[in-house]
C-alpha cells in the first residue's frame, strides 16, 4: 500500500470516531406527549349524583393503560381510575362529595380541566302551626356539615315573619318562631358554603286561621289558645281548657286593664290583634324578693317575682282615694272569712288588706282594700306571707 492510501486509512477511522462521539454527546430525542380528552356526561350534581368521565388517549397506547382521574387543586388525591380499551378511550364513573376540578391523568400527561358543581341535599318542612303556638322549621342536610349553619326565613304572605339561624346536628337542623297572627305562612332554608354550590328549600303554606270573638258562653279550641296566651303573658288564669267560664273572663278584664283598652271580659278582634304585641308591665320595684305591687291607675295586682312581674290579677281598690299609696308590710292574716267577710284576708295596711269578695268590678269600688276574685283569694293568701312587701301606687 502507498504512503497516499495509508493515509486515507487514517484519516477515515478518524472521521468515524468523531461521528461516533458526535452522536454520543447529542440529547435523546424526547417521546411524543400524550394527548388527552375528558368530558363529563353531567357537570351539575345533587350530591349522592354520579356522573360518567370519559375521554381518550392519542396515540393509543397499549389496552389497558391506567387513567388517574385526579383532583386538580390536590394533585396527589386521586379520586377514581380506569384502564383504557382496545380504542384507547376511558369511562369511569364519580360521585364527587364536593364541587371539584378534575384532571385525567396517564403518566406526566393530563387533559384539561373539567368543573363539577356539587349541591347539597336539603329539605325543610313547617310543622305546629297555628297562633301564638310554636312553629318549627326543620329538615335535613347531606353531607354532614357538624358546624354548619341553615338560614331558616318564615314567611307570612310575602313578607318576612322570622329569621333565625339553625346549627346543624349531624345532618339534621331546626329552628322555631312563635306565631302571633293569623294568615298564610311559608318557610324557606338556605345553606352556602365554599364546598358547595347554594341551595335553598321551600315548605308547603300552611295558614292560620282569624279566631273569632269569646265570651262567657264561648267553648272549643279558641278558648283554650285565649287561655293559654293569657298565661304565657303572666296573667293568673286556670290550666287551658276549651270553656269560657268566670275565670277566663277575669284574666281577660285584666288584660285589657293593662293594655288601656276598654275593660270588658269579652274577646274582640282587636283583643287578638292586641295579644300578637301586647304591652308588658314594669314593676316600681326592681327587689329580687318576692312582693305585691297593686297599681291603682290600671286597677291590677302583680305578684312581683325576682324583680320581674309574674303574675297579674283584676282588682278594685278604694273608691275616692280610699286606699293609700305607699309601701307597707303584711301584717296580719285569717283563713277563710273574717268578721266582715272579707275572704282571705291578707292585711297590709292597717285594716286594709288583700281579698276574695263577690264583687270586683273594672273600677275602683272598695272601702279601701284591695278586692279579687273569690278565685284567686286562696292563691294570694298563700302568696302572701308575714313581713311581705306591698307597694301601692298610682
């Protein structure tokens, strides 16, 4: 071989040890990403609702390739998966517990995102409706929400009758309102959280009644919702029953005493009316001790307990100033009838003193003392012990 062809030898092995090397120190080549699709048959779910995931995988891979369906806000919570077929698409069903964002997932490759909103199950029902009763708004919620929180709305007609704020026990929620006027009424619950799409539930009407007009020959349920109101406002009446007796009509003169309305024991349209807001009375005094206070412009008696009025009682005092203002002390008592059938008698004020008698009519009558129903006689004077306080005032 020639010095020419020697170095030709040379010079080519050289070349190729440089395209080896070359080829050596050049990056891979990268696989091509996959593509992936994702589609939700149903984007708006109750919760308990499932919807079916599906989509695709370009280029197919191999059957069988595991899809992660992931949540995108926590990418290492992977909610449900699948394999692909023999196409290289997927389906999968989810019942989400939220509203979520959520990713199909092979490998490093994922699909766009795809929104699910989730709301929850609430239902509400109005129960114990009827006037000056409690009125009870209540249902369920899924999921559990242990610290949540219902707004419960109870509508009278169309207008806003109560508003009240029902904590959630477990899954179960209630809030109550008082029911003071007749009408029609409905109630409304409401619940929002940021897991959550809002959802509102509405109760069936359920109307109340206007009650008619009472008096001594009155009788059935009305009766026993007078009496039972008059008791709820601190007015001494007998346990509810469904007949307008004498009793019932004391307690309603002394209603009306209070309120400053016309001093009959009949129940009008307008009593009602003024039981839905009535005026509430004050003691002078403010002493947690128990003590009477009889109030001489209004003709009433209270019982006046832990510095509040508990009980209230048609009187007639003195006629012409006939009973004095002032603050006394019971002094003296007799069980059953004194001399001068006083009934009951609790003496306060030398010879004046809180009793039963026949007559108590709206106004002041007595010759001093302070007269009340035979009925009540007996309660007062057990009321009414040695050294109690009894303050009378105009």
């Amino acid at each position: 071989m020639d010095g020419g062809a020697r170095a030709r030898g040379r010079w080519g092995g050289a070349a190729v040890a440089v395209a080896a090397l070359v080829l050596a120190l050049a990056p891979a080549t990268p696989a091509s990403a996959a593509t992936l699709t994702l589609a939700a048959s149903r984007t708006s779910l109750d919760f308990g609702e499932a919807t079916t995931l599906s989509g695709s995988v370009a280029p197919p891979p191999p059957s069988g390739t595991a899809v992660e369906i992931v949540d995108v806000d926590a990418p290492g919570t992977v909610l449900t998966g699948t394999t692909t077929d023999g196409g290289a698409s997927f389906a999968v069903d989810l019942a989400p517990q939220r509203s979520v964002r959520v990713v199909a997932r092979v490998g490093p490759d994922q699909s766009t995102p795809v929104q699910l909103l989730v709301r929850p199950k609430l239902t509400a029902k109005l129960t114990g409706v009827q006037l000056f009763g409690t009125a009870v708004v209540s249902g369920r919620l899924e999921p559990d929400h242990p610290e949540g929180t219902v707004k419960v709305t109870l509508f009278r007609g169309d207008k806003v009758a109560g508003r009240a704020d029902a904590s959630v026990a477990g899954s179960q929620y209630a809030a109550e309102f008082t029911i003071l006027r007749s009408g029609r009424y409905r109630a409304q619950a409401a619940f929002d959280d940021a897991d959550h799409e809002p959802v509102e539930a509405t109760t069936e009407a359920r109307r109340v009644r206007t009650p008619p007009p009472l008096h001594a020959s009155s009788n059935g349920r009305w009766v026993a919702v007078l009496e039972q109101r008059l008791r709820d406002l601190n007015y001494l009446v007998p346990r509810p029953n469904r007949g307008f007796d004498h009793r019932t009509g004391d307690a309603v003169l002394a209603f009306h005493k209070v309120q400053g309305m016309r001093r009959v024991e009949t129940v009008s349209r307008a009593t009602w009316k003024r039981m839905a807001n009535p005026r509430t009375p004050r003691p002078r005094s403010k002493s947690q001790k128990v003590h009477i206070e009889i109030d001489q412009s209004k003709q009433v008696l209270y019982v006046v307990r832990k510095g509040e009025v508990d009980e209230i009682v048609h009187t007639s005092t003195g006629a012409g100033g006939a009973t004095r203002d002032g603050v006394f002390k019971v002094h003296r008592k007799i069980a059953g009838f004194s001399p001068n059938r006083l009934y009951y008698p609790s003496y306060f004020d030398g010879l004046r003193a809180v009793h039963g008698w026949p007559d108590v009519p709206p106004t002041n009558a007595s010759h001093g003392c302070s007269r009340v129903p035979y009925w009540t006689a007996k309660h007062l004077f057990a009321t009414m012990g040695y050294g109690m306080e009894v303050r009378v005032y105009h």
